[in-house]
C-alpha cells in the first residue's frame, strides 16, 4: 500500500508502507522480503542453512525478539513458513518518509533564544516558560530518537548530544536501493531533517528551546533519504534499551492488518493471498516488551490518517480506500502500530486552542496524552481559496506550525504527531530527573497523573489522560 500525502509539508509523521512483493508481477519465480517470527525468541542455528536449501538467504537478524527477514522465491513462501519453530510469516512491511517541502527559517541570531517569541507549541507545554525555573533536566536521564539521526553538529543539538549514537541503516539501504548507505554504525547525521527536528523539540537549547533544554538525547538513526526495514527499527529499540535510555521517542508509525491481504492479477485474473502482517506485529510486540523490561519507556505518535483508531473496521476501510485498488484488498482487522501495542505511551496532536488537529488519529483506549503538534485550519483555508502564497508572504504558518531543528544547523517549520511526541518523551524525562529513576509503569502513572491538563468524558477519546503540561508535572 502506498500512503498519500495530503500536506506538502514536511512530516505528518513516518508512516510505513506494505508493498506486497508479488505486486508487478505474476511469475511464480518473482523474488520477495519476508519476515518471520519463531515460536520462541530464538534463532534456531540451522536456520540460514535451511533457507539457503530453499533458494533463499537470510539477510537481517534481531536475535533478542527471534526475528529474521529472509529473502526467497515467492514461490517458497509456503514452505518457508512451514520450517521448523517459524511461528508466522508475512511479506516485509517497509517503513516511508513522505515525499513533502517544508518551511525553512534562516538570517536568525542564534544567541539568547532568539526564537523562543516563535516557539507557541513550547510555551503552551511550558507555562511561557515557567517550568525552566523548575528544572530544565539533566544528562542523567537520557532520550534515545528513533528516527532519521540528528545533526551532530547544530548550535542547539550539540551540547546534549551524548556519545553512544547508532546508525542501523546497513550497507546499500533499502534492499540495495541507497548506495550511498555504508553500514558504518557511527553514520548517524541526520540526512532528512526530521529526526534533527524532535530532537530540537525535546532538549534544544540555543536560539531554540526545547521542553526539557539541558536533558540528555542520543540518536538511533533507521531511515536515509527514503525508507526503512521493520527489523532495522526493533534493533534500534533493543540497542537504545541495552544502552539504558530511559525513554525512546519514537515519532512513526503505520498500519498493519490481521486479517487477509490478497492481490488479484489483472492480466490473468488470479487470485493470491499475500498473508497478513502478524509476524511483523507480534515481533512489535516482543521489541516493547523486550525494552519495557530493560527500563524504558516508549512514547510514540498515534499517526495522521484522522481516524478512530479503536474503530477496526474503519481502519481496514481506509487501508482499502487509500492502498487498495489495482488488484490488491484487505480483509480483516487493521491496526496503528506501535500506538496499539500494549505498554507504550501514544500522543495525539492539538493546535493552538487545545482542539484535537483535524489529521491526528484518536480513539477510546488508544491515545493515552494529547500535546500541542500544530494544525492546519488556516493552510488549509489558504490553500483551497488559491491563496498559498499569501498564506507564505504573512507567514501565517508560524500560528499553525511548530519550528525547531533541521539537519543543516538551521530550522524549519513542520506539524503532525510526529511534532507531538517528543514534547511528551521531554516531559517523561523531566519527572525521572526531579524524582529518580523507576520502572516504565510508575513512569506512565505519574506522566498521566500529574504531568496534564485533565479531561473526562468524551474528551479522553482525543486526548487521553489530557493536555501535556510540563509546569503541572515539576511544581
């Protein structure tokens, strides 16, 4: 399924694409991606061995979640998920960033904040700021980002950037499509910008601000220019928990359907079931449990599609309304991933009024914090008169969107939940450095207790426990 972008702006948030690997082609001799999950977290050692007598080759391992992507003849799909302790197999889901533009900011004085009078998301989390006078954090607690890297070198990144950082794109990207990717696991810089991005919004601190401007961050870089293979993503999580973040912010996410894909062949009218995305779902949930048990929490976004989430049905009619078509449909119940995994914590976007933003996804028992992403009543408006380009010349962006770091030391304007969830992994942060360390559970407990603005009712569906309030959750 491929994801359309309805916002030339950068970022909504990184959603994931499934793109079946029959798609293009009927010959039963078409070679495919695989993920395949065993029973147990295990990889049994004769694995490669059996998969090389298939045709095929092992070509990515996360040993700590018994995981395995393998690449064979679709033909011997069947085969290899009757092998011996392979719990499920599916086709390899790939992660995407959005082909999008987005709004530079440049000609600024990077001494004393000098855009703190722009950063409106950061002083609504903030109290204009009070919360600086009641702690800032520390590099005693420490954010890891899974995302697109950082630039290691930004005025307002460096000085909380600790040693540590990882790339985990190997060499050649995207099943070779990316030859400039090495595999060198220091290659950490930021080549897009978004990751640089939560980052700034997080621990900033120059002629930005972030919410928590003196706490730790490293970066666990899974994505280039382009996109991103789920096993890359479990072993960042599994590295960033051995290497004892505290908490992985992680603004992505997508859709995986446990149900029926299927794909009919408009040349020959053949029919194929392509599986469904268990593997990739329950290996999700190993890499949460694996990492929540190590000691840190995950904060993730809960995606820009504006739909209920809960409502299974309407997420499976969205996958077919935006995916399908061309011969390709889906059965069955779909699912926000990570949002709906067990344990983590998932933030849904707010503009400026606390109103929940048209394009964030929500939904009772789903979202779990609510902070300020930006929205786009005006763009929208702007856009639909034929008037973008007045809606640029007054930079009425900077009511709607929220500034922070790019990859280049400068910064841009961006929005989405992807905007959102950092704010939320900078407050978890603070609450470990005015209290101490504690277990991923208390965390929560104390992130939804005192950390927010409260709602009741209704409101909870779209904001959960409330509205992130980092001056509430230190006083």
């Amino acid at each position: 399924m491929m994801k359309r972008f309805t916002s030339v702006f950068l970022s909504l948030a990184l959603l994931f694409t499934f793109l079946p690997t029959v798609l293009g082609s009927s010959s039963s001799s078409s070679v495919g991606y695989y993920s395949v999950l065993f029973k147990q977290s295990i990889i049994p050692a004769d694995f490669g061995k059996q998969v090389n007598q298939l045709g095929g080759d092992v070509v990515y391992t996360v040993p700590e979640i018994g995981y395995a992507q393998v690449k064979i003849s679709t033909s011997s799909f069947t085969k290899l998920k009757g092998l011996a302790n392979v719990s499920t197999a599916n086709p390899s889901i790939k992660w995407n960033l959005p082909k999008s533009e987005r709004i530079s900011e440049s000609n600024v004085n990077t001494a004393d904040a000098a855009l703190w009078e722009m950063q409106w998301d950061i002083k609504r989390i903030t109290n204009n700021g009070e919360s600086y006078k009641l702690g800032t954090g520390s590099h005693n607690v420490v954010v890891g980002i899974v995302d697109t890297g950082i630039d290691r070198d930004h005025p307002d990144l460096v000085g909380n950037l600790l040693d540590g950082s990882k790339n985990f794109v190997p060499a050649g990207g995207f099943q070779g499509t990316e030859p400039n990717e090495t595999g060198d696991i220091n290659a950490f810089d930021d080549r897009h910008g978004h990751g640089s991005h939560v980052a700034g919004s997080i621990a900033g601190n120059g002629a930005m601000l972030g919410v928590a401007p003196n706490t730790g961050i490293r970066a666990y870089r899974v994505f280039g220019t382009g996109s991103a293979e789920s096993g890359w993503i479990y072993n960042a999580m599994i590295a960033a928990a051995n290497d004892g973040v505290d908490i992985i912010s992680m603004s992505l996410g997508g859709f995986d359907i446990l149900g029926q894909v299927f794909y009919v062949d408009p040349e020959t009218g053949k029919k194929e079931a392509l599986g469904n995305d268990v593997a990739d779902f329950k290996a999700y949930k190993r890499a949460v449990d694996y990492v929540t048990k190590k000691g840190s929490l995950v904060v993730v976004a809960a995606g820009n599609d504006g739909l209920n989430a809960t409502n299974k049905k309407e997420v499976t009619n969205y996958l077919n309304a935006e995916y399908g078509g061309n011969g390709l449909y889906y059965v069955g119940a779909g699912f926000e991933v990570p949002g709906t995994i067990p344990g983590v914590v998932t933030v849904s976007a707010t503009g400026q009024e606390d109103v929940l933003a048209d394009y964030s996804n929500y939904g009772p028992g789903f979202i779990d914090i609510a902070t300020v992403g930006g929205d786009t009543k005006l763009y929208n408006q702007y856009a639909a008169e034929g008037r973008f380009n007045e809606y640029l010349a007054k930079r009425l962006f900077e009511k709607e969107f929220n500034l922070s770091a790019g990859e280049d030391g400068g910064y841009y304007w961006s929005i989405g939940t992807s905007m959102a969830t950092p704010k939320v992994s900078a407050v978890a942060a603070l609450l470990i450095d005015k209290y101490g360390k504690m277990s991923p559970s208390k965390l929560q407990d104390l992130l939804y207790k005192t950390a927010v603005d409260p709602v009741t009712g209704k409101e909870r569906s779209y904001f959960g426990a409330g509205h992130l309030n980092a001056y509430n959750a230190l006083r």
